[in-house]
C-alpha cells in the first residue's frame, strides 16, 4: 500500500486559512477492464468488456468512452438511455457533478450501480498513476480537464500492455470542449464530441431528441434579445455590497410576463416585469436581484396574458401592452417594490410535463412545448419523432437559455401516453406533484414474507393474546388497508370499561435499514388519486397480512385504557398483541347496529359504550378550545369498468365517523405523551401552529358583512364564536363559515421533539398539548416510526441507531412534511382532472356560494360537488369596491358568503388547461347572467352560442380597452 | 452518530484511505539528548514530541509509598492548528489531555518498581491534524521504553468513527484513525488506549452519543488499530536498538 503526498488548499472563513490535507495514493486500484492483464481482478469484478461492440460510425472498432464533467451534467438523459455502454466515469468527474448537482450525481450513481450497462468509476485522483497535482496558476478546471486527459491516456497505455497491438479497446474521450479537444489531440488521445458521437450512434432511434441543447448562455452576444447576466463573482460582491439581493423566482400564474421573487430586508415581494425584469429566470430558480428606485415602483397588474398560441420566433413582444398597463398608482398602499432579475445563483430545473405545439411546417425538427405548469415558460426542443408525440402527453428537460432566443431549450425525455388517456393524464399528475410511484423492485419484494404467511405459534406467545375479544373495525365502505379496529367492554368495576383501540403491527414485517424500509420512507405516505392508490408498502401488506379483516387473525399493536363513565382516562397500557376481528363494518352498518334496538349482540353493545364515550371525550375536546373545521370533501362514484367518473356527491357524516375519530385521536395523544416522556430528544411528534392574526383579515371582514363578529384571539374563543355564527334557515352557512376558517389555518407538520421547546409542541386545532400520528402505519411512514419508538419504550422490539439520531429524524421530518403536503396536491389535482371528465358532456344549473371576491373575478363554491372556481366579472358593467370587497353593477351587490346560482360546463379550447366555466344565472344582470333555456325559449340555440362568444370578446375587450386607456394617457 | 459522506461509492475515505487503514505512521527516538527518553512521531499530518524525565526523587507534596507518580504534561504549540493558539497549555482542554494521558501510561508502567519516585512525561503537538491524543500516548510509549522505564506492555491508542450508509456503499462502516476533516464532520470518535498484548483497556472516551448496535464494531476496530500500531511502535523500537548499539560500540571501542 502506498502513502504519502500532501496538497494545499486554501479556503476563506473570515480570514485566510491555510489548510493542508492528506492524499494517498494507492497501486490497488483496478481499471475494470476484462481486456487488461495486469490488474489483480477478480472475476466479478471486470466490468467493461474486453472487446466492446461499437456502435458509433465514427469509430468503428473497439473502444471505451471516457466522459468529461460536463457531458455528464448535461447529457445525463443520453446516458441513462440503455445506448452507451462501456463507459469510464472517472472520480473526477464523479466529485465534480456531485458538487455541482446532486440529482444528476444521484443519477449517474444508478447509471453506474447497474451492472447492464456496464459503466465504471475509476478512482483516478487515488491512484498512483494518474493523480496530477496543480500547477502553480493553474485554475482548478483546467487542472481537472488535465486529469481526465491523463486517465484516458493512461488506460490507453496501460490496456495496451500484454496485448498484442491492435487487439486491445481504444480510448475515446468524448468532451464538449474545443480548447480541451485540441489539447487532448495534441497528446494523442483519441477526442470526439458528444453532438457528433450521439449523431452516429446506429440502431437507436431517438437518442438524437435527448441530446441536451447546451449552449453556454452568455455567449450568444449576436441578436441578443435579453441583456446578459452578471457572473457570479459580480453577484456574489453586489450581494455583499447591498446593491443586489437574493431571492427565489416565483412565476404568475395568470400572467407570463410577471413574477415575484421573496427577499429578505422586504416586507412585500419584489415585483419584476417584462422578459427584460424577468431576464430569463424560471419559477423556482434562486435569482439575483437588482431592486429599483422608489419612483419606479409600480404596482402588481392585474390583467391575465397568456403567452400566444403560434411560434412567433425568436422576438420580444408584448411588453409594452404590459407595461403600459400598469401605471403608477396613486394608492401608496397597491405599489410594491419592483427590481429586475440580473443574475441566476442557482437553476431549479426539474423535468416538465406537457405537450407539443402542433408545428407549422410538417416534418420540421424544431418544435415547441407547453408545459402543463402554467408558470414555467415554453421550450424549444428538437426531435424527428413529431408525428408519433403530438398526440402524446411528453417529458422534457430544460437544458439552457441563451441570450438570443426567446424561450429556453430543452430535450425530449420520454412520452406519457396519449393526451386523454386516464393513465397518461394520472401519471402526469404523479410526476407533476413528485410522487414516486414506480413499481416496488425486486429488493424491495424481497423483503416480504410468503404470501401464505401465518402467525408463527412463538410470536403468539410473545404477545398479549386477545382474539377472543370481540374487536371490530369500522371504515369507509371500499377501504382495504383497514389499519385500526376497536373494542370496548365493561370491567368487574361498576361503570368503568375498557377500551381498546389496535393498530395494524406494520412493523413487524417493515424491519429497519430494509430495503422495504428505506421505500417506504422514501414514499413517506400513501397517495390517493380518485381512480388509483399509490401503495407506501407493497400490496400483500397493506391489503392482506397488515389489513386488520374481519375474521383474520393479526398482529396488532394495542392501545387500551380504562375509562369511566365520564370518559376519564383512569389508565392507559401499550401492547403487542394478536386480535382476530369479529366484523370489519362501514360507518353506514355500524351506525345501523348502534340504532337498531333489536340487536343486542355484543357487537352492537360494544359500539354502544364507544359511541356513549366517544360523545363525551368530544364534547371535553372541544370544551377545551378544539376547532371543528370543514372542508369539502367529495366522493366519485367510479364505473367500475371504465373507471370513468360517473356522479360526485359530497361525503356524508356520520355518528360513528366521528366516535372512530374520537378514538384515533385519544390513542395518538396518549402514545404522545409516552413518547415524549422516554424519547425527549428523538419523540416524532405533530404539532400545529397558531395562525397569525394576518391571515384572519379578509374572513372577519366578510363575516363582519354579514353580521357576524368572530374572536379568533384563542382557538378556544374562535370555536365558541364559529359555533354562534348560525343564520336560521340557511344551514349551508355555518359549514361555509368552517370552510373558510380552515383556509385561514397553518399547515401541521411532524417534527422531532429534539428540535422544539415544549411549548411549540401544541396542536392547535385539536387544542391539545401534544400529538402525534400513530393510528396509520399503513398508508403513513410516521406512524411506522412512531410504533418502533413505542415498541422500543415497552421493551417490545430494540431500538436501532437511526430511530435515536437527531439529524436523522430531523432529515426524516422535512422529506413526510414534504411528501405528505404533495400527497395532498396530487390528490386535489385528481379531483380537479375527474371533474373535468365528468363534465365533459354536461352542462348543470346549481345552487352556489360567493368565497372571496375578486378584483375581477368571484371565488364560489357549488356545495354539492365540493367544486370550487372562478366566476368572472367584466369590469365594465361591474365595480370593484376594495374597502368592503364587493362587486357591484347597478342594483346588484355581490359579496362574501352571499348565495347565487350559476351554470356549469366544461371549457376545453386549451387541451392543456381545460377548466370549468362558472357563469352567473342568479341573481339576473342584464347583459350578463346566463338565461336558462326555458325562460327563452323561442331564441334559438345559435343565440347562446353567440351569446358566450360575446361575453368572451368583452372580456378580451375590457383588457385591451384597459391598456389602450393608460396608452393614451401616457402620450 | 454516524457521518454522512465520508465514504465514496468505490468505498474510499476523502484523503483516499481505506476504512481499516491507519495514517502513515512515522517515528524515530531519541530525539533529544537531555532527557531521560524522548520520541518524535507523526500520523498522517498530526506531529508530537515526547519527553521523559525520571524516575527520580519525588517532590514532597506528590510523594507516594505505594510506587511511581506518573506526571504528565500536554501541550499544544501555538503554530500547530490553522489558526494560532493563544495559550498553549493550562486551558480546559489540555488539562484534560494531561489526565487521560496519565491514566493510559499509568496502566502500562510497573508502577509499583519505584516507590518515593516520579516519571515527568511532556508531550508537545507540532502540528495537530486530528487524533492528536492517539499520536501523543504512541509518542510517550516510545519515549518511556527510550527511557529503560518497565512497562506491562506497550500502551497503544487508536481512534476509530462510524460512517453512515452513504450513496452506493453497502453500509454503515466502522473508520480506523480518524483524521481531522472526519473528525470535524460530526461524527463520533471513539478514543481507545489499549494494552494489546495483554488485551487491557487502560482509557476509553467517546465524543458523541452512539447507538449500542454500533459499539463493538466500533471498538473491534478501534482495538484492531491499536494492535497494528503495537506493530509499528515494536519495530521501530527493535530498530533504534539495532542502531543504537552499534553506535555505542564504536563509542568504547
């Protein structure tokens, strides 16, 4: 083994710091080759062959590809494409990609672990050989670049050892690099680019579309259309100096010449306009910022421009229509500070989905892509394949955006399926919300028991045996992965009972550091989209041996307690246990066994007491402050072969959902309080924050309109004034009132108890002290943690390292807070894509109510679908009223909470963003209001149509009329 | 706690050694003429002197009956880290040093040989680059065996750390020898003395909480690090005398 040789460094931390660090370098690396007859390989590990096929006419025989940094970073989409193989990665470039994108170097590190492609990393830098140490002056790329041309000519040299010359693989070094290029050619290594490689490549269709248009972005100085960025040395000083400030870039979604970017030192966001405020930034990405004198300012336009329809070339347009419409307004209040983009620190580029623009000129090359996100602009990519992808929902990679042309470039990655299509539009909404949703591989299928898996007899006897308990579980109807089931019988003691609540003891087969482990805390949760659930654990356990069903024996981890009759918890005891449920019920047939008198089975008495306690624990919860929030929940009823939607209905409540409800709650506190108590460092807990008083503003305002003061001072205050909030015959009013409310809320995050002081621990909504998730190990990787932290502190399982690591849980935390708020979206987004389908061929009249109001549009809500969306208001015939949010034309006010009646359909002129149309029916406006067809009955059905398209050309009028106004005054 | 990223994917540490490799390890003795036993020793970039004076008449206040008082001093010269030290021994830390350095050479010196007498034992750090204690109780070893002072066996020190599964290595794995960058990383550190001809312990100090699941691995490793120390401190020790003599024998010839 050899040793030795030391660098330099120096590094700045305040001072200038000289650090010296080891470097050792070694003669035990391999090369990897199968070719070469002088490394001690064993068998298993060559991993390039020794005479590699080729597959590029440029050279037509045998040879190894060694790779540049920026290919890799760049054309990480060819890569992954199963074309090229043997390929040498070197540890060079490896350090470098991972310092300056770890998704990519993520990437190539799967490239590289699987064995078909044949990828090798040689640790360049360690081995005696190749090192090469910086030259005084010498920048530390041009360093790099020096030490991938002398790997790659080692490999040259060191294949051709103990071969017979000719019969060994070549060397070539594929590089973007001209300087490098030459440089190589100068020393005799073999150097190609990665265009002119990929452009030869026989017999795979399609890699051509991935290559990465990379074009550095400040270099195409000719035709500019945008000025160019500062570098970040430039940044980096003006950050530091005050003139420029850093923030993340957050594209409008109504309007694409706009956007907002958070900065610190500003109380409002920064406002930036036009393509040359945006300057080519992209929603997302960390940008520099340059902020304007006070006089500049302008105020945030509230007009909605989409960009057009055709490939109007690589031009600026449309600026001025922008910006003249917004004039500085007298308002002081309305402008806000306004900057422009000078610099990107950091591009936040992710893969997007959507759809190609149909071209022009068929068989053209060059084409444009919609993406679905409305606020990330069009790309410009290339691909022979157009025909076949028109149809077709695609994924595409931004790759750069140079000065001279309008949009940026970026490559084709893959197709979806076809545009309407369930499961395309369905993956769509998974990639989108960043869902991972592949299917579970073979490592992680591995770690399941057999399929006729049965409790062993020792695991019995390791548990508390109650299968001759009668415990039965109550779930919607449909459900599955039935993960909690309930019990509850008197004790010898008059008046107390036992009560218990048993979880599913998923545990027990997602042992941790499993690859089934590390899978399901990398999907955090379960994701339910209305035709399709997204599995955390494979299906054999989350239907079938975790699934608590009914007449099955199960493992389960208890929770009972010892209650009276006044629902006081006099004990409360954690076990694992065995249960056999005597009957897994919907709400609908628990609530009828509770009601039928006749039944007296002890079933039926069972769900008695709990429904009798569940009452009471209730009623003490919300005593103490709880808040009962709304929203609107909506069901789809699925044809059962086509999976389309066929009716929605919003879902109903019932008694026992809440007595479930109750229980679930009481057994999270109490393991809560436990883990709290053991774990005061490493306890995963859930807390909710008070909202700040800021976000209550506009619904006191429209309460107060319609004659209601709430006190949202403590949420104990909150839910006795919400509770009083009743309007006598309009009982949809105070559900409204919720839905509002739970709108001005914070979201609930899980933490680790290590990392906040006890008092930030408090659930707000539940107005309890401390919370935790433990009743759904199934479908939530949080309350898998929660039960091995609770096993650990009953001393029914060990604890292992990571469940006690502090970083780790904090690590843990971010990724379910992460995943579980995307869960969320990704299932609201479901909704949104079925309700669409449902209304493809209908049109409804309904009932509805006003949500918020508008400057130019009015929020409502249809309370029968749970259907939310914009109604819009020409603002000629409508006045905006900013004090006291109302809309009114002539003798119509319409305000918060006031109920209409509008007409449904589905508008899908934009295949991309197809929406609902809200039009108003009720209360009538003349020249607005839609008139049902039975009051007009002799207009023919032409005038309807006629009618929307003038509506529709008012609106764009209105628009247009507001920018020609501030035209005219300008001038 | 175990780091993140300190190993690669190929299962190399960041200054290119592999987990079960120690530093270079380089000494030589008798540096120093007027001490009784002196030793010079470097790991890797971690350099320290050692100085032993003694046994010799003890002063009054630490007399003791029972056998040898063992005084030890731990300095750290005020150029040794990247940024320069104020005080170069008495702080808080030294003073620590200074403690667990006694109790390590205590373990290994036949104590009760010299009753009434003191061994002083000085060690300076040059150059600290992690595992500064390690390289001082190896340093001293060799000095106090420089000095003809009987010992059980020779005391060894090894630090040893945990690195997590990180992208593309198989697992968490135990690292021998840890230096200042692994140190710095957040890591634990596990600081074993060892007496490993006769598998004694004499010190053991850990720098963060670790999981119980981890701790023999842990300490196998750190323990296997001593053992291969012991190697280097033996021949090095067998050399010096190889030299040594000779030099002596052309002196009274």
């Amino acid at each position: 083994m050899w040793t030795t040789k030391t660098f330099l460094t120096k590094t700045k931390r305040g001072n200038i710091l000289k650090i010296v660090r080891e470097h050792y370098l070694r003669d035990d690396l391999l090369c990897g080759s199968a070719a070469c007859n002088v490394c001690p390989h064993k068998d298993d590990e060559y991993v390039l062959d020794p005479k590699p096929e080729s597959i590029c006419a440029l050279f037509d025989y045998p040879h190894y590809l060694v790779l540049d940094t920026n290919v890799v970073l760049h054309q990480i989409d060819v890569l992954e494409e199963d074309a090229l193989t043997n390929v040498i990665i070197l540890q060079t470039v490896l350090e470098e990609v991972k310092h300056q994108n770890t998704a990519i170097f993520q990437r190539i590190l799967d490239v590289i672990g699987n064995k078909k492609r044949k990828f090798y990393s040689f640790v360049n830098e360690h081995h005696k050989d190749t090192y090469v140490e910086r030259n005084p002056g010498e920048k530390q790329n041009d360093r790099n670049d020096r030490a991938i041309r002398k790997a790659a000519s080692w490999y040259e040299t060191h294949l051709s050892i103990n071969n017979v010359k000719g019969q060994h693989p070549k060397i070539v070094l594929i590089t973007d690099d001209e300087k490098n290029r030459k440089m190589a050619q100068e020393e005799g290594i073999t150097c190609c680019s990665v265009k002119d490689y990929v452009e030869n490549v026989n017999g795979f269709v399609g890699l051509v579309d991935k290559l990465s248009k990379n074009v550095i972005p400040e270099s195409c100085s000719k035709d500019a259309l945008y000025p160019a960025h500062l570098t970040p040395a430039e940044i980096h000083s003006g950050i530091r100096n005050g003139k420029l400030h850093q923030g993340t870039f957050h594209a409008s979604r109504d309007n694409f010449l706009e956007g907002t970017a958070t900065v610190n030192g500003y109380e409002k966001s920064i406002l930036l306009q036009g393509h040359i405020g945006i300057n080519r930034a992209v929603d997302g990405d960390l940008v520099a910022i340059e902020v304007f004198p006070e006089e500049e300012w302008r105020k945030p336009s509230d007009i909605v421009l989409e960009d057009k329809a055709d490939d109007p070339g690589d031009l600026l347009e449309e600026e001025s229509v922008l910006l003249n419409a917004v004039k500085p307004a007298d308002n002081k209040n309305e402008i806000t500070p306004t900057g422009k983009v000078v610099g990107i620190i950091r591009r936040k580029w992710r893969q997007y989905c959507g759809i190609l623009l149909p071209s022009k000129f068929p068989g053209a090359t060059r084409h444009l892509f919609t993406p679905a996100e409305k606020r990330i602009p069009r790309v410009r990519i290339e691909t022979r394949q157009s025909d076949m992808l028109a149809s077709q929902r695609i994924l595409v990679a931004l790759d750069s955006w140079p000065r001279n042309s309008r949009y940026p470039l970026g490559h084709f990655v893959r197709a979806l399926g076809p545009i309407g299509d369930k499961d395309a539009e369905n993956e769509v909404i998974l990639l989108e919300h960043d869902v991972p949703h592949a299917r579970f591989s073979e490592a992680v299928l591995a770690c399941l028991p057999p399929n006729d898996w049965t409790i062993p007899p020792e695991e019995i006897k390791k548990r508390v045996d109650l299968r001759s308990i009668c415990i039965c579980s109550v779930d919607p109807p449909g459900c599955t992965d039935i993960d909690d089931a309930l019990h509850a019988r008197p004790t010898a003691t008059a008046g107390v009972y036992e009560v218990g609540v048993h979880i599913a003891d998923v545990t027990h087969f997602v042992r941790p550091a499993t690859a089934l482990d590390k899978e399901a805390a990398s999907r955090s949760t379960t994701v339910y989209l209305v035709d399709k659930r997204i599995d955390m654990v494979p299906d054999l356990l989350s239907s079938n041996l975790c699934s608590l069903r009914g007449g099955e024996e199960r493992l389960a981890f208890s929770c009972v307690w010892e209650i009276d009759e006044n629902a006081n918890i006099l004990s409360t005891k954690f076990h694992k246990s065995v249960i056999k449920s005597a009957a897994a019920m919907t709400y609908e047939e628990a609530q009828i066994a509770i009601d039928d008198s006749s039944r007296n089975d002890e079933i039926a008495r069972s769900l008695r007491t709990l429904n009798k306690l569940a009452k009471k624990l209730k009623k003490k919860r919300l005593d103490n402050g709880a808040l009962l929030l709304a929203s609107p929940e909506i069901r789809f009823q699925v044809d059962s072969e086509t999976h389309e939607p066929l009716e929605v209905q919003a879902k109903k409540i019932m008694d026992t959902n809440s007595m479930v409800e109750e229980f679930m709650l009481l057994a999270n506190v109490s393991v809560a309080q436990r883990l709290a108590e053991d774990f005061p460092q490493c306890a995963l807990l859930r807390r909710h924050p008070s909202p700040p008083p800021a976000n209550f503003e506009h619904f006191l305002l429209a309460a107060r309109q319609q004659g209601f003061e709430i006190d949202v001072s403590t949420n104990k205050s909150f839910s006795k004034s919400l509770d009083e909030a009743v309007i006598p015959g309009r009982p949809y009013f105070n559900i409204l009132l919720r839905i509002m409310a739970t709108r001005c809320m914070m979201q609930a995050v899980y933490f680790s108890s290590g990392n906040h002081t006890q008092e930030e621990y408090y659930h707000y909504g539940l107005a309890c002290p401390i919370y935790t998730h433990f009743t759904s190990p199934i479908r939530r990787y949080a309350d898998v943690l929660v039960h091995r932290l609770l096993a650990a502190s009953i001393g029914a399982d060990v604890t292992h390292a990571e469940l006690l690591d502090v970083r780790y849980a904090a690590a843990l935390c971010d990724n379910l807070n992460y995943r579980h708020r995307q869960a969320q979206y990704a299932g609201r987004a479901s909704v949104a894509l079925n309700t669409h389908i449902l209304f493809k061929y209908r049109v409804e009249i309904e009932s509805a109510v006003v949500l918020a109001v508008k400057r130019n549009a009015l929020q409502v809500l249809i309370p029968k679908y749970g259907l939310e969306g914009p109604l819009y208001l020409p603002s000629d015939m409508f006045t905006y009223n900013e004090e006291n949010h109302m809309q009114i034309c002539g003798d119509v006010t319409l305000k918060t909470f006031d109920e209409l009646t509008v007409r449904l359909s589905l508008d899908s002129t934009n295949l991309q963003h197809r929406k609902l149309v809200f039009q108003l029916v009720k209360p009538f406006v003349p020249g607005f209001s839609y008139v049902p067809e039975e009051q007009k009955e002799k207009k023919p059905e032409q005038m309807e149509v006629d009618k929307e398209q003038e509506n529709l050309k008012k609106r764009k009028d209105t628009a247009q009329s507001k920018g020609s106004k501030k035209k005219s005054k300008k001038k | 706690m175990p780091a993140t990223d300190l190993l690669s994917s190929q299962g190399l540490r960041l200054d290119g050694r592999r987990p079960n490799e120690l530093r270079r390890i380089r000494c030589r003795l008798g540096v120093f003429t007027q001490p009784d036993g002196s030793a010079y020793l470097e790991q890797g970039n971690t350099k320290v002197l050692a100085a032993v004076y003694g046994p010799h008449q003890a002063s009054k206040s630490k007399l003791s009956t029972e056998g040898v008082v063992v005084n030890c001093q731990y300095s750290m010269a005020t150029f040794s880290t990247g940024e320069r030290k104020n005080r170069p021994r008495g702080d808080r830390k030294s003073q620590e040093m200074s403690m667990h350095l006694r109790q390590a050479l205590t373990a290994a010196i036949k104590t009760e040989l010299y009753p009434r007498s003191q061994i002083d034992i000085y060690v300076e750090v040059l150059q600290a680059d992690g595992g500064a204690y390690c390289a001082c109780v190896n340093a001293a070893t060799l000095a106090l065996t420089e000095a003809g002072v009987p010992l059980r066996a020779y005391v060894c020190a090894s630090s040893a750390s945990m690195a997590a599964a990180g992208a593309g290595s198989a697992g968490p794995e135990p690292l021998l020898d840890v230096g200042h960058v692994e140190e710095a990383a957040g890591g634990v550190v596990l600081t074993v003395a060892a007496l490993p001809t006769t598998g004694h312990i004499a010190l053991l100090e850990m720098s963060h909480r670790l999981h119980m699941d981890y701790f023999d691995i842990v300490l196998s490793r750190a323990m296997q690090g001593c053992r291969d120390i012991e190697v280097i401190l033996d021949r090095a020790v067998r050399d010096h005398l190889a030299e040594g003599w000779t030099k002596q024998d052309v002196m009274t010839i």
